[in-house]
C-alpha cells in the first residue's frame, strides 16, 4: 500500500492517514504513531491535520512532546468509506499497536470502528440535552464566565480585533454585500407561531429591554451624556428610503439600479 506525503484530497474524498514522529537517522520518514481515517468534506474537512486524539491520552502525549509543527503526515485516498476502514485495519495490524507489545501506535482499537455522517435519534438529542442543561449549575456557569473573562486580555482582544481587519479585505467586503443584497434574514411573510411568541415573551421578561420593563429615569447627567455621544455621530441625514417592490431599506446616495424612492408599509 502506498502512501503520499501531504497530498491535497479533493472534496468528498474518504481516505486514511498515518502520523509519524520526526524523521531520525533509524527511521527516514519518521516512526508510525497513529492511524486514522478522514474525510474531505465542508464540515471534516482535513481531520489529517487535526491532530485530535479523541480522548488518546497517548496520542496527545506524542503531540506534545514533538510539536504539532514536527508531525509528519501521510495519506492515501480511498474510493469509499467502506475502502478507508478496510485499509485502515490493515494499516493498524500491518504496523501493530504498543498497548499489545506489536508495534509502535498508540491507537487504542483495530480500527474500522465508527461512521461518518453519523446522526443521533431524536430521543437521544433530547435526552442529552437534559443531561447538559442539569449540568449547568449556576455555580457552574459563573466558573466558566470566569475562565473566558480571565483569558480575553486586552492583548487578546486587540490581535482578535487585528486578525478580524485583516480577514476582511475589500475584496471580500465586496464579495459579501454582492451576496447578501436584496436578500432577507427572515423570509417574506413570516409569522411566528403563538407558541414561539409566547416561549419568547417569557424568555425577554424582565430583561433590560423587555416591553413592561422597570426602567429608572433618566437622571440630567445622563441626558447630557447621551447628548454628547449622539454629537457627532451617525444620523439619517441625506439618507432616503428605497424599495423594489418587495424590500424596503435606507440609504445615503445613489439609487441602485432595479429600486425607486419610496416604502412599503
């Protein structure tokens, strides 16, 4: 069986992967670690690349200790899941697993197991998420408000906030709203159900803009205050409303091609 360094995969291709220590002067192309098996799609798309050991403590011990950086990484596509769990049970027996005194892999099965696509019934969704919810203690949530407060340090914030700039480049920028124009969040004529009205109503109850609200005054200072943050900033000056018979929106200069002045109410 063949394998290839680094070989790109196209889309919606199943295929198996070996990891490998660093190459030594014992072993040229690095030492097998692991064996697994991928596939290319939108949502798994790389799992070669992952380096998750899905609870392998072993494996995680070897990532460490070499650096994701050093992994070495080889493929073979397959034309079939079926294919890729064959070849990935001979693989495994073909290099054997350390845990049984045959080989060097830390995989803790023969491999095969497992199915992509995989979906859970809906008595399992359910089950689980009562299982989750019970474990959302209050003390539990305010733990972990805690730990991602702690971790968004300023420095944090700000590389976020660089990385964010530089992911939108203009052209993308343009791209989007090329994409997104004329279209709608939600579709045209919906209405909630009685039911998603009132599971909402229950829900914004009590919170800070919820319609019946407490809302204290509004004291001189921040009457003042909220003056002089409007000073300046954004308003519909200049912008008029426009429409194409079906969306309704404003703006601020030419009219598109396809819309005339005006609003449907």
């Amino acid at each position: 069986m063949t394998l290839v360094r680094h070989k790109l995969k196209p889309k919606k291709q199943f295929y198996i992967y070996v990891h490998c220590r660093p190459a030594t002067t014992q072993h040229q192309y690095g030492e097998p670690f692991y064996v697994g098996k991928g596939h290319n799609t939108k949502r798994n798309r790389g799992r070669a690349y992952y380096f998750k050991g899905d609870g392998n403590k072993h494996y995680d011990h070897v990532v460490v200790k070499h650096g994701k950086e050093n992994i070495l990484i080889y493929t073979r596509n397959c034309v079939s899941e079926q294919q890729a769990h064959e070849h990935e049970v001979w693989m495994i027996a073909h290099i054997g697993r350390r845990d049984k005194g045959l080989g060097t892999l830390v995989n803790m099965t023969d491999g095969g197991d497992g199915a992509s696509g995989y979906k859970h019934t809906p008595e399992f969704r359910v089950a689980q998420s009562k299982r989750v919810r019970a474990s959302m203690t209050p003390e539990r949530r305010a733990s972990i408000s805690e730990r991602m407060s702690a971790s968004m340090t300023p420095e944090v914030r700000v590389a976020l906030a660089e990385k964010s700039r530089a992911w939108w480049t203009p052209e993308r920028r343009a791209a989007q709203s090329e994409k997104m124009f004329g279209k709608r969040i939600t579709p045209l004529g919906y209405k909630p159900t009685p039911e998603k009205c009132a599971a909402h109503a229950e829900f914004m109850r009590g919170k800070k803009y919820a319609l019946g609200a407490i809302h204290l005054p509004w004291t001189p200072e921040h009457r003042a205050a909220q003056a002089e943050r409007m000073r300046g900033g954004k308003s519909n000056t200049g912008h008029i409303w426009i429409t194409d018979g079906v969306i309704t929106k404003m703006i601020k200069g030419k009219i598109p091609r396809g819309w005339k002045k005006g609003r449907i109410l």
